[in-house]
C-alpha cells in the first residue's frame, strides 16, 4: 500500500488535507506523480512544477512544500505540503 499525505496551509495553520492511497503495481516514481495529479484534482489546483529544491527535499525526507513560485497561478495559500506516509517495498522496475 502507497500512501501519499496532502495538505494546504497558511499562517501556519492546516486549512485542507487529503490522504491518496494507490494499491497498483507501478514504480514508486509513478505512483508520487499519480498521488500529487489527484491532491491537486481534490483541491482544485494546478499540478505545481517540480523545482530543484522540491527534488532534493522529496528525495532526503520523501516530503516536501510547493510554494507559491511552483504554481502557475495565484494561490490563496502559503504552500502545498506533500508526504509519504506508507509504502510498500516491492516496486515494479
């Protein structure tokens, strides 16, 4: 089970959160890619672009926040959070 943890803040305070779980056969690349595409679907938002910060960020911690530079539009929040809070060992290659 692959479990991916969304969440939308401001002013330090949590105003959404979500909670994507994929049971699929796939690589652990595509099922972040699916988990972040349905977060964004749930909040309405535009898929964010992946900076070299949020690479290396993601790849130490499997975490990371997609501020307001990531976005194409405004947002009305400070930041996405996302974070993986379950995974599964086995990944097909």
């Amino acid at each position: 089970m692959f479990r991916m943890w969304g969440k939308i803040w401001k002013d330090n305070h949590l105003l959404k959160d979500t909670v994507v779980e994929n049971d699929a056969k796939d690589t652990r690349t595509h099922k972040i890619f699916q988990a972040l595409e349905e977060i964004c679907y749930d909040f309405d938002l535009g898929k964010p672009i992946w900076l070299s910060s949020n690479v290396s960020e993601f790849q130490r911690h499997s975490k990371t926040r997609f501020r307001k530079d990531s976005f194409i539009e405004e947002i009305p929040f400070d930041y996405l959070e996302i974070q993986v809070i379950e995974e599964d060992d086995s990944y097909d290659l």
